[in-house]
C-alpha cells in the first residue's frame, strides 16, 4: 500500500470511529414514577423530586429520563403499569400516592430499586425490615400521616368546632382504610363522639358523603390521607363550602384550595428526598442501605377567611391556636366590631 493510501485510511478510521461510539452510546438511565394519582394534583410534589435530583447532578433531559405513570384514582391500574415499568427494565421505581403505589411495585419486582413516600408505616405492613436499614430493594419516606386522625380531630375542637358527631372520609380501597377506622373510633371513643365514616372511591361517591353528612349534622369532618382525595382537592373543598363543614385535612394543599385547616408533614419536602436518594442510588448506593426517612415537624396551616364564613368564634376560643399557626392564610381581615358571617367560599348564590 502506498503511503498516501495508508495516510487516508488512517485518517477516514479517526473520523469514522467517534461517529460510530455515538451511535452506539448506552441510552440514559430510566425512571419511572409510579403514581396512584394524576399529574395536576402532582405537579408540585414532581418539581420538588426533580430538584432533589439535580442537587445531585441528575437532570431529566440531560443524564436521566423520567417517565412519568398515573393512574390517576384507578388502583386496579397500578400492578399492570408496574408490570410495564419492569419490562422497560427502568434503573428505579418511585412509587408516588401512598402504600397502594408501594405494593404495585414491590409486587412486580424484587431487584430494581423501588423509592416509596408512605402515609402509613411500612415496617409494620411489611414493605421493608426496619427504618433504620430496610434490607431489600425499597427505601424512602414514612410520613406517618395515617396516626395524626386523633390529633387533627383536636385541633378542629381547638378551633372552635363544637364537636358532637365526627366523620371520616375514607376510601375503602385504601390499604389504609381498616386502620383509619378503627384509629378514629378510638379516639370518638375517648372524647365521647359519635362517629360516622363515609365510604367513597368516586367524585360521585364523594358529594353523596357530603350530602350525608350535612343531612345528618355531622359537626366536625376528617378526609384520609388518600391520594384518590388528594387528587380531587378542588372538588372536595367546593362541597365541604357549599355544606359548611368543618373539615380538617392532611396536608396544606387543601387550605391553599380554601380548606379551613391541616395538620400533617410537607408532601413537598418528602419528594424533594426522594429526588436525592435517586441520586444516591444512580452513584451506586443500595436502597436497602439507606434509612427510611420521617418528617421532624407537622406543620399546622389554618384558612382564617374560611374559618369566619363558617362562623367560628376565632376571637375567644382559637387566639392561641392561631398564635401556634406554622401559617395562617388570610385574603381579607375581619373589620373591628364586624359580626357579619360571609357566604362559605364556592357555594352557588
């Protein structure tokens, strides 16, 4: 071969070789949220998982790809969609909207890492060994969400709430569900409440629970930490308005919709850790390895103009209360010596 003929070659194979590593570069690594819930009601929580992996350096887009899976309130979904994700062969599985989400996924796969943000704890439905050291593929975040019933029945009788007969929005599909009843009935037990629970799975079933419980005055009204309920916030704080009930909820996404009230941990700080075990799992850590996680505060957030349009005596009963607020929302102040009760928000005129 003459030289300028091998000069060519050689200069053609340093061409030809980099074009051809990229055509073959591995794809970028897959996760997948697996979410019992729908993507409106979920966007912020998904942010704030998105960011705690880019604290890490993982950017969606850039070094790592989140498909996102929602059956939005259709738990019968979740185990075919978690079938799918495996056979996508996904490098990790963030089960988002409770335990329901946890069992589709643990369900489907004993080896990918599985990263669960749970209102119940998980050791004791067997979803991991301990908190301190899981063992197995799944780790993440109990938010304990389900014990705080009798506290967050408290804090409406704080309020101002005179309490006489109590209900319970529960969704009987729930993995939670039994647990949330009997935990309420001991609690109207020891304050000498009546308790009624409403069962609702569907929009439908919801406004016939509120229909019930405004036929039967129902004082004082809890909704489950479900992700089903979660999902319909607007539609759940329309009808607790159009009845005036007073209803405490889980997590502060409600009040921002007009609730009254919450009390329960950050659904936002859980994601945002979440985001950064991912990180550490994508670096090489294993999920058994790393410690359930569990808030440090509850935050109490209380809707002062709701409040006033169900007619509660803020003024004499819930000074302190209010005072220990971690956040009070308040569009429009009461004027001094006004008693006028404004039309409950939502409600038609």
């Amino acid at each position: 071969m003459r030289r300028r003929d091998i000069l060519t070659f050689l200069s053609c194979s340093a061409v030809a070789w980099p074009l051809g590593a990229i055509a073959q570069a591995p794809p970028l690594p897959a996760i997948a949220i697996l979410s019992s819930g729908s993507p409106e009601a979920f966007n912020s929580f998904v942010e704030s998982y998105l960011q705690g992996m880019r604290e890490l350096g993982y950017v969606n887009g850039r070094n790592v790809q989140v498909i996102s899976t929602w059956a939005d309130g259709n738990y019968d979904r979740l185990e075919a969609l978690a079938n799918e994700l495996v056979q996508k062969r996904v490098n990790v599985i963030v089960a988002s909207g409770g335990l329901i989400s946890a069992r589709a996924a643990m369900k489907a796969t004993k080896s990918i890492p599985i990263l669960l943000v749970s209102g119940f704890d998980p050791v004791r439905l067997g979803l991991v060994v301990s908190l301190n050291r899981p063992g197995g593929n799944a780790t993440g975040v109990s938010l304990f969400s389900t014990e705080l019933l009798p506290k967050r029945l408290e804090l409406l009788h704080q309020l101002g709430v005179q309490i006489d007969t109590t209900g319970i929005l529960s969704n009987p599909k729930a993995v939670t569900a039994k647990i949330d009843r009997e935990d309420m009935e001991d609690a109207a037990r020891k304050k000498g409440y009546r308790l009624r629970i409403f069962e609702a799975s569907t929009e439908r079933e919801i406004a016939t629970a509120f229909d019930l419980a405004a036929r039967e005055q129902v004082s004082a009204f809890l909704v489950t930490a479900d992700p089903f309920f979660n999902s319909r916030r607007d539609h759940i704080v329309g009808l607790a308005a159009c009845h005036a009930i007073p209803v405490i909820y889980p997590w502060r996404e409600f009040v921002d919709a007009g609730g009254l009230m919450s009390y329960g941990p950050e659904l936002t700080w859980a994601y945002h850790l979440i985001g950064q075990y991912t990180g550490r799992i994508l670096r090489g850590e294993r999920p058994g390895d790393l410690p359930v996680q569990q808030p440090v505060n509850f935050k109490l957030i209380i809707n002062l103009d709701t409040a006033r349009a169900l007619g509660l005596n803020l003024e004499n009963v819930a000074t302190n209360l209010i005072s220990l607020a971690d956040q009070v929302i308040e569009k429009e102040p009461a004027k001094a010596g006004s008693d006028q009760v404004a039309a409950p928000p939502g409600c038609p005129k």
